[in-house]
C-alpha cells in the first residue's frame, strides 16, 4: 500500500495540525512555520502530488480550492489583499508532495517573489 502524505496523516487526523476551514474536498490548516501573519495552506484531501500532475477530470477541484481560499479571506476579513502561491517542483520550492496552495496575508509582499 502506498506511503500516507503528510497532508493525508493531517486531514485523517494521524498528525495534529491548527485546521481553519474544512470542507468536503480540501481542508485549511495554519503552516507551522508561518511566513507572514496569516500563512494557511489549502490542501485538496485527494492527494494530487502537485499541479503539473493534475488531470483534466479535476479542474472543478482545482476550481474548489481556489474558491476555498477566496471564503477563507473573505471570513478572515483579509481586504488589504493576500497572495496565493503553489510551488511546484524542486526549483520552485516544493517540499510536501502533496498540491496545496499558500495564502500569505497580513504585511506588505516584495515582487518578485525569492
Ligand atoms: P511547500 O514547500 O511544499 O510549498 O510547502 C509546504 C509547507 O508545509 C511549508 O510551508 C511548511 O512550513 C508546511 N509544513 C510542513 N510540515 C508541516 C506540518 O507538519 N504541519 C503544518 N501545519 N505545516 C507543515
């Protein structure tokens, strides 16, 4: 049987994670090493391993995630703006090979981005 993620060990509760939203296809969790005052991820609880092995059959997923972060600023109240980020593959920064998109809100961001 294949290895759980450790996005999977959160959203099955096996690891404990600060969780801010959860709906029926992704939950929010606060990251553990905050890169701004609001740092989430809005991980899809299908274990995509990243974007650029996404298939067609999931762009209403993809669609629901980004629709997760809009409701989750939208409660958090985050009007002065936030960015969402997705590093996909070694280069770009990627570390958990599971897609999950970061929202990073609550200071002013440099572009461009390290
Ligand atoms: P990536 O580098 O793959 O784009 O993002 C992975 C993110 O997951 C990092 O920002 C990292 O801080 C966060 N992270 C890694 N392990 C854990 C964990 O056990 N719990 C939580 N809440 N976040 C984690």
């Amino acid at each position: 049987m294949e290895e759980l993620t450790l996005f999977q060990k959160i959203i099955c509760r096996k690891i404990p994670a600060e969780i801010l939203l959860e709906t029926e296809e992704a939950l929010v969790i606060k990251d553990i090493a905050p890169q701004a005052p609001v740092h989430a991820l809005i991980i899809p609880k299908k274990p995509i391993p990243r974007i650029s092995e996404a298939e067609e059959e999931e762009a209403a997923l993809l669609g629901k995630l980004l629709l997760t972060a809009r409701a989750f600023a939208a409660r958090e109240k985050l009007t002065d703006g936030y960015r969402l980020v997705i590093n996909n593959g070694r280069m770009a920064g990627e570390t958990v090979p599971h897609l999950h998109i970061h929202l990073l809100a609550g200071r002013s961001m440099g572009w461009p981005p390290g």
